[in-house]
C-alpha cells in the first residue's frame, strides 16, 4: 500500500467541487441496480444513472451499487436525484478518507475501509455508503466489485434480507466490508509464521526487507480500520431514526468483529516488532558463533606458529638443526599440541 493514498483537490478549491483529477487512472464505472421487498425482486445493470429515477416513485427498497471510477457528471446527477450533500459528494471522489458516519437531516452517509489482498498485494479500497429511508446508494473503487455474495442472497431469498427495512440491508453490507479483513489477516498470519521460521533457521538480508514491509502494511491497516469501531458505536445509539432497534443488535456483532480484527492487528504488530529484535539477536548470534570457531582455529594454530617461528631462525648452534630426526619431531610436537587442544576444548563444550 502507498504511504499517501488519499486524493485531494488543489489548495483553495471551492467546499463541495467534483474534479475530474479524482477519478484519473480509475477502472470504468457499472452501476447495478436492484429494487425488491418481501415479494418482488428485480435486478439490472445501467448504462445511465438517469434510468434509477423511475426507482425513486416506488415504496419498495432500492439499492443502487457504483463499482469503478464515477466522474462528476454522474456523481451530480446521482446528488441532485437524491438530494445527496455536496461535500459527502465530495468525500467519494477523493478516495483515501478515513471511514467516519454522518448525520445529513434524515439521510446517513457512511464511509468504511475495504481491505484486500491480491496476490500477496495487500491495498485498502474506500466503500462510500448513502442511506435514505427506502433507498441504500454504494460506491466502491477498483475493479472488483465485493458486493455479489450479497445479490446472491437477495435472489435466492434467503434470510431476512427481503423481509426487513433498509437499515438490514446496510447491516449486511456493513458485516460484508467489515468481514473482509479476516481473510487479509488470515493472509498476513502466514507470511508472519514463515518470516519467524525463517529467522530461527537462518535469517537473511531480503528476511529484514519482508519484514519492514510487512511491518509497514500492519502500520497502514490500522490507520484505515481503526476508525471503523466509531462507526459502529454511532449506529448503535438509540437517536438514529433509520436504524430499528431490532437492527441494532446485529450491528453489536459488526461491532464485535472489528474489535476482533484491532486485536489481531495489534497482535501482528506485535510480533513483527518482536520478530525484528529476534532478527538482530539471531544474525548477532550467528556473527558471535562465526566469530567464536574462527577464535578456536587462531587458538590452535598460535603454539604452532610459535614452535615453527622459533626452529625458523636457524641460529647456528640449535642443536636440532642437526639431528636426523629433527623434523619429524617437530611435527610430532605441533600435532600432539593441536589434538590436546582440540580434546581439552571439547571437555570444556567450546566445541
């Protein structure tokens, strides 16, 4: 993930501006509309945000999902169908917000993290989120659109999803976003277990840069789910007119699983602290253990070096120098001291 994600208009730009500078670089936009109650269900894929209207005259509820890059002209269209406040417009576009809720006379609009991971990729996509009475409005950057499980529930009829107002719908969706962040850490549980076995066996040069990056992207994950807890202390309050009291209780267990997911964030973090203190003591270690057998083997070798620099100045009256078996007992001599140092090193367990 980027250290800095956030899009943000020009310093001095008006509250409220819609900048095409904010969806540059963005996938294309599908918008899925879906209107349903207890005993209808109707399903279809927009080419224009203007074909929704005909939603807005029904009493049924109305989901409008945007997946990819909407540019202002959409979102203006879409803002003033709903009757949807400039500067929330505003906080779609310019994604990398930090996840908040806000109360806009009647109307909610929520903002959380989506956290993914693609092939080893970690990223945090931003899930903007508009609720009116009868009608729930989603934004979600990237390509991927997460929200299928959940259409495939409401087509199916399965639980209470068809059955209840609004505010279950959102519930859904909240426990859906919320819960893609057990994956991920299941994901980042992994890479953690194989860096601590590799810092046991033998700890290398790329082990420190995984484990700076692993540490940077747990740093980031936080920063963008730890807020996610407020929002759900909002919803639970008993002043909020969209939310029914019998809602309230699943979004308790919402509530629960991004306590969780800090938990095991925090934990992560943890380890990976640890685990970099347990890198510098283990190449410490395996320095001092190279260190300790080099010390050995200079050990050995200095009463050798000594007994060959002494017979190697060949003064003229070294009685050894004539002798026939001179040599030989140098060697004797040198050999008997290596092997009664190397035994008397072992007694000791210095190797």
């Amino acid at each position: 993930m980027d250290y800095f994600s956030k899009k943000y208009h020009l310093p001095g730009t008006s509250p409220g501006t819609l900048s095409e500078r904010a969806v540059e670089g963005a996938p294309p936009l599908t918008i899925h509309l879906i209107d349903y109650d207890e005993s209808h269900f109707k399903e279809q894929k927009l080419a224009d945000i203007e074909h929704c209207r005909a939603s807005l005259d029904r009493p049924d509820i109305t989901w409008i999902h945007l997946q990819g890059g909407a540019q202002p002209e959409i979102m203006r269209s879409i803002g003033e169908m709903f009757e949807l406040h400039p500067l929330a417009m505003e906080d779609v576009l310019n994604q990398g917000q930090r996840p908040k809720v806000e109360d806009y006379d009647g109307q909610l609009f929520l903002i959380l993290a989506l956290p993914q991971c693609e092939a080893d990729q970690f990223s945090v996509a931003q899930l903007s989120m508009f609720v009116g009475e009868n009608y729930l409005i989603t934004f979600c950057e990237g390509g991927a659109d997460p929200f299928e499980p959940l259409r495939q529930r409401l087509r199916k009829h399965s639980g209470r999803l068809r059955t209840r107002k609004v505010d279950y719908l959102l519930y859904a969706v909240l426990d859906l976003a919320i819960d893609h962040g057990f994956p991920v850490l299941e994901k980042l549980g992994g890479i953690i277990e194989d860096l601590e076995d590799e810092l046991l066996a033998k700890p290398r040069q790329a082990t420190l840069a995984q484990l700076h990056e692993l540490r940077r992207e747990l740093l980031l994950l936080r920063r963008m789910l730890w807020p996610q807890r407020e929002v759900m202390n909002f919803l639970m309050r008993g002043d909020q007119p969209l939310i029914e009291e019998g809602t309230r209780f699943y979004l308790r267990d919402c509530y629960d699983h991004s306590v969780q997911i800090m938990d095991l964030l925090e934990n992560y973090r943890e380890m990976a602290a640890s685990m970099l203190d347990v890198y510098l003591s283990s190449v410490s270690n395996h320095l001092n253990e190279t260190m300790r057998v080099l010390t050995l083997i200079a050990t050995i070798f200095i009463p050798i070096t000594f007994v060959a620099g002494v017979y190697g100045m060949n003064f003229q009256y070294m009685p050894e120098l004539g002798w026939k078996y001179g040599y030989l007992m140098i060697w004797g001599v040198m050999l008997a001291m290596a092997v009664g140092m190397v035994v008397y090193f072992k007694k000791k367990g210095w190797i």
